[in-house]
C-alpha cells in the first residue's frame, strides 16, 4: 500500500481530510457495507479509492471506476493490492459496461457534479443485475444552497428532493429515501447485549418536550434504489470513529481559544497600564 496522499482541491474527498466532511463521506461506504457482502460491486466515481478499499473488505470483487486519471493511478497505487479490487478509468455518465455485471452500484456525491444526469441514472440500471441495488447520494439543494446561500463551485446541478425522486423513478419502481446530515447527539445505548433497536427523540427550542424521530432538515438525500422490493434496511444508522475525530479538533479549538482569551486580556491589562489607566477588579459578592 503507497501511503502517498492524493492532493486534496476540493472537488473530492481524500481520507487525510478532517472534522465534518470525513464523517459525512466515510459514513455512506459504512451505510452500503453491508448491502456489498458477498456481491459484485461498482463504485462509480470512487475518486482516491478509500470508499472502493472499504466495500472490497465484505463484497465478492469490487470495481473502482472514476474519469480522473491521477486519482486511478493513485488508487491502484494505494489500493491496488487487494485481489477482489480493481480500479479503471471510465466515465460514469458513458459506461462501457456489460449488462447487467453488478448486484450493486454506489455512486455517492457524483449527481451534482455532472449535467448528463439521467444518462448516468440510465447507465447504472443497464449494468445492474435485476434483482441488484443502486444506492446514490447527493445534497439537497434546499439545504445545501438556498437556506445557507452557499455556493460549490465544482457543482454543476444540484437536485430538490422531487427532482432527486423524478430522476430515479423512470428504472426503479422501489426507492427508499434516506436523509444524512452531522447531528449532535447524546447516545445511550445498551451495555449488555447487541444493540438492535434505536430509539431517537427531537427537542426543539420551543418546545416543552422532546419529539419522537429525528426532526431534522437533510443536509444530504441517500437513495437506496431497486426493481425488486428491497431487502431489510435500517430506519437509523450511526457512524463515528472512535478516536472522535470531531471531538479532538473541537476540544483543541476550544483550548486555543481560551489560552488565547487569556493572553488578550494580559495584553489589555498591559496597555491599561501604559496608558496610566486605573485597573479594573474584577467585583466579588
């Protein structure tokens, strides 16, 4: 395995990139892990590969596949090692790919950065077997743009929720809808057995009680896609590292921000006292 990373631009996540956006990519792989095990896999536009890597450790063979030659040299480099994972250069709006060679397509957070968006949906459905799953990704362009006034310079059409569905509709009569988005959570869960079931409960500032669900607007859609009824899937998925990433960054902010505060207040002292400015204590009660 070549540890070399590949340059991050902004336009795809590399696996050295930290806090939220690490979370938010690596979680979709973790979503999909288990619909992959023992399948034929794509990863269309798997980009440096990592996602492509973690699939390849429960399905039967895995292809990378992404229109970027540096990062398929790159993943081959990194990645290239493990029998049941190829990478190849193709272009996922284009497959050049037998009918019906996979049981299951992840494209995660490839809509928005292409225009030939029912040529790629229509694609994928070729190259899947009839009984296989499609799963994609792609923000919601309510949250992600409207509300926040954000603009990704790297997105070429970002989809409402409607138009997600519209485009999806036409090869999959079964679409089950999932919202992602990083959430602070207080979890509790069961110590002495496997957990199997999630409860999750909502306050809102107004509100004298908590409400039952996760009452949250989607910063992102995950759609799991079928022409048969799907398999069972879980209403609630949770992912983290458990070196808590977030957690350490967050926690080493805070201590920069309060060595910080104290230094100010040093300084302003310092000047107080260089402008013969009476010092001000602090009152007691």
């Amino acid at each position: 395995m070549n540890d070399r990373a590949l340059e991050f631009t902004g336009e795809r996540f590399t696996p050295e990139c930290v806090r939220e956006i690490r979370y938010e990519h690596l979680a979709r792989y973790a979503f999909a892990l288990e619909l992959a095990r023992g399948k034929r896999v794509l990863d269309a536009a798997c980009g440096e590969g990592y996602g492509s890597a973690m699939l390849a450790s429960a399905a039967a063979s895995v292809v990378g596949m992404d229109i970027a030659e540096d990062a398929i040299a790159h993943a081959r480099s990194r990645y290239g090692a493990r029998p049941n994972l190829r990478f190849e250069r193709s272009d996922c709006t284009a497959l050049e790919v037998t009918p019906a060679s996979f049981d299951l397509v992840v494209s995660f957070e490839t809509l928005e950065h292409v225009a030939a968006q029912e040529q790629m949906i229509a694609g994928f459905a070729r190259v899947l077997a009839d009984d296989g799953i499609l799963i994609v990704s792609s923000p919601d362009k309510r949250t992600y743009s409207d509300i926040s006034g954000f603009r990704n310079e790297f997105h070429v059409r970002e989809l409402y929720r409607d138009e997600l569905l519209a485009l999806l509709a036409p090869h999959f009569p079964n679409v089950r809808l999932f919202g992602q988005k990083l959430l602070f959570q207080s979890a509790v869960w069961n110590l002495d057995a496997e957990s199997r079931t999630v409860a999750a409960t909502t306050l809102a500032e107004s509100a004298t009680a908590p409400r039952v669900g996760l009452d949250y607007a989607p910063l992102y859609f995950i759609a799991v896609c079928s022409r048969r009824p799907l398999p069972s899937l879980p209403d609630v998925a949770l992912f983290g590292d458990r070196e808590e990433s977030v957690y350490a960054h967050y926690n080493g902010e805070v201590r920069r921000n309060i060595a910080a505060g104290g230094r100010i207040a040093e300084l302003e002292t310092e000047l107080a006292r260089l402008r013969g400015e009476p010092e001000v204590k602090p009152t007691t009660r």
